[in-house]
C-alpha cells in the first residue's frame, strides 16, 4: 500500500542520515544493527517502532540494494506499557456535541465501532451491513479481518449519507471519472469494481485526488487530517484537558464496554487484538477496576475516622 510505502521511505532517509557519509550502497549488517540498536537505546523506540524499521531496512538492502545482511545483533527495544487515554461517557458526549454533519457521524461511528483510524476512513459501502447490525473490517492491523458491532442509532443517519453519496457516486459516473482504487490484486481480477457502487467510499474526499502510485486523478477517501483537526478542534471546545486523537474513541469504546459488564474475549474480538492480554490493559483504567470492586472507604461498614 502506499502508506507502507512512505514509511518505507522514510525510514530508508533516517537510515541514509545516520550512516552519513557512508551510502546506503556500502553499507552492510552491522550498520543496520547499529542503528537498530540506536533507536532502542538513545531514541527509547517502542518494540513496534523498531520492528517496522527492521522490516523496511532488510527490504532496502536486500530486495532493493541486493546486499546480504547475514545474521544481525542489536539492543531489542524493551516494550513500555502505556495506560491509554480514556474518555468518560459524559466527555464523549461534550466532545459529538461540539461536532456536526460528518465529521460527528465519523467520529461516533469511531467510538460506536471501536474502529482505528485507517479502518474508519477505508470503510466501503459494502462493509456495514445495516440489517444484522454488523460492520466488517478488512485488512485490519496485521493485514487481520475482523467484526465489529455497527450501533444501532447510527443506520438511520447512515441510510440518509448513503443517499447523498449515490447521487456523488452517479456524478462520477456521468463524469467517467475513473474507479476508486482497490486493493492489491483486485483491481486486475475485478477490472470494473472500482466503479461499482458497493466498493465506494463511505467518507470520500469532495475533491478528486491525484493517484500516487498511478498517476490517475480519482475519488480517494477522505484526509486522515482533515478528521484529526475536527476532532481536536472538538476538543478545545468542549474545554478539555486530556490529549483526543481518535484512536481515544477506540480505547473508550473498549473501556465502556468493559464497564458496562461486556465479557473481555468479546472485546478482546471485537477491537481485533491477537492476544487477551492486550485487551486487559484497559482493565487498568476502568470507572471501577476489577468486577464489583469498590474502595473500602465506599463500603458501609467503613466508618469515618476510625479508619
């Protein structure tokens, strides 16, 4: 994908400043091992952040520069637990009522769904299925597909946008304005789906955009910043004080589920997470940790002073 490809590049320009002078071209193992081990030791990188580097280092030297990297030692990042950042249900709603038209439906349907952000803004129309309530991810984190729960409350509004978006949908069409873009592989096997109406955007972009890798001006989805900046602008409103991204909404609709007494393997399904353990970090940040726990000053027995 294309974003993989930035960070590749990226990735390959970090590489390049820290071998300077040396080129890319003489470089071998032991230069990317130093600089792996770098990132862990004096840019205190994330195990994920270091992976990713790994991942498009070998892919430069060896599939693009053809230098054989042999066997690498370097310092492993050690994994930090960060306890995420957690809306209450009454901050949510300051937050949606300092928001309209799509932008607010996106960013319910972010909480409501407990999407990611590159899973909100990839939805095509055929993923959400409004009579079973289900919304579908493809090609999730880890290239994953995954179900999650489309909130109920949503469909009418969303019935409503998908009525807009045909008449979007029949414009480009009358304008022979070339297909969305598709995933890998589809686009050659399906060569006209890209025009059909179930593989359009459900937020697409009010402009045409120019096709990075093709070069074909196209209806692409809408800006990641663009929805970034509503959100936080939301938030300045709404006076809070805690950081929004929108990857809060996902970690808020994990906690309030768990609050609400939905069973962890649930959630652990519906955000898509390998592992159960990565689910219970939100355990940490409950309203009220644990199942019915409550402090011992809040139990009736508690008297005050002789504590």
């Amino acid at each position: 994908m294309w974003r993989t490809e930035q960070t590749y590049r990226e990735w390959a320009v970090r590489f390049a400043r820290f071998i300077a002078p040396r080129l890319p071209y003489a470089a071998g193992g032991e230069e990317v091992a130093a600089f792996l081990s770098a990132m862990a030791v004096e840019g205190r990188a994330s195990p994920s952040a270091q992976k990713q580097a790994l991942n498009a280092l070998v892919f430069l030297m060896q599939e693009a520069l053809h230098r054989d990297l042999g066997k690498m030692e370097f310092k492993r990042a050690y994994p930090k637990q960060r306890l995420p950042t957690v809306l209450s249900v009454g901050e949510c709603q300051s937050l949606f009522a300092q928001m309209n038209g799509t932008t607010l439906m996106m960013a319910e349907l972010a909480y409501g769904s407990g999407l990611r952000l590159m899973e909100l803004l990839r939805l095509r129309i055929h993923h959400l299925d409004f009579d079973r309530c289900r919304l579908q991810v493809f090609a999730g984190k880890g290239d994953k597909d995954r179900v999650t729960v489309l909130p109920e409350r949503l469909i009418p509004e969303l019935k409503t946008h998908f009525t807009r978006l045909q008449e979007l949908w029949r414009s480009d069409r009358d304008g022979n304005t070339p297909g969305v873009w598709l995933p890998e592989g589809l686009d050659r096997k399906y060569p006209k789906a890209g025009v059909s109406w179930e593989w359009q955007w459900v937020f697409p972009s009010r402009e045409l955009g120019l096709d990075p890798v093709t070069g074909i001006r196209r209806r692409h989805h809408v800006s990641d910043n663009l929805f970034q900046r509503a959100l936080k602008q939301a938030a300045t409103k709404a006076g809070m004080t805690k950081r929004v991204t929108p990857h809060v909404l996902r970690h808020s609709f994990a906690t309030h589920l768990l609050e609400a007494g939905a069973d962890i393997r649930t959630v652990q399904e519906l955000l898509g997470h390998a592992s159960v353990e990565t689910t219970q970090i939100y355990t940490h940040v409950m309203r009220k940790p644990g199942i019915g726990v409550r402090s011992p000053l809040d139990q009736p027995s508690a008297v005050p002073g002789n504590l």
